[in-house]
C-alpha cells in the first residue's frame, strides 16, 4: 500500500474509504481491471455559479487541457488523460478515489 495518502477519504464530516491501492498499481499505464475507486459525491457542489456541472451533464462539454473560456484546465503536472467515461485521470495516479470531492472545476490539478 501508499501511505501518502490516508485509507480514508473526508468531505465535511463524511468519511469515505479509499479502494486500496498497491504502489505497484498506482500508475495509469498498468491495466487493473479490478480497480473499482470509491466515488467521493460532490453534490455540496450543486448549482454553485463557482462550480462546474457534473461531467454527464448535457450543457457540459469542457475544453480538456487548455483554455476554456475564462477557465484554464491546464495542469502544472502537464497535459492529462481522460478514462473511457471522460473523467479526467489523477496525474498521480490511482489514489482510491474518483471524482472531484470538494474540487469545483474539472480538470485542473
């Protein structure tokens, strides 16, 4: 196991535990099929004017890893790649966790 990162995940006063992650699992060019990360909900997020909608949302369609509007999602760890469902991926790879928890904009890490 990484233990960077804490087995629990909190978002206000809900914890949530991480899908654990062997460091040799960490990276996104390994295939795990297996891997089933817990989903941090986001709806403290909902209709904030600050926030992004959620990614299905059907008047979302972001610019990945670029200027987007006014809204850079650019990273400083470099340009990002998306999952099969249009998540942007953690540069760091698997931390047991998907979603953006309490990160108001998609994309940018």
């Amino acid at each position: 196991m990484h233990f960077t990162e804490s087995v629990l995940a909190r978002i206000g006063n809900e914890i949530f535990t991480r899908f654990p992650v062997p460091d040799r699992m960490r990276s996104w060019q390994i295939e795990w099929n297996d891997y089933k990360p817990t989903p941090l909900p986001s709806k403290h997020l909902i209709d904030k004017p600050w926030a992004d909608p959620e990614l299905n949302a059907s008047n979302f369609s972001p610019k990945w890893n670029q200027l987007d509007g006014e809204i850079d999602r650019t990273s400083h760890h470099g340009p990002y790649i998306l999952n099969s469902t249009g998540f942007p991926l953690n540069p760091a790879g698997r931390t047991g966790v998907s979603g953006r928890g309490l990160l108001g904009r998609w994309g940018k890490f």
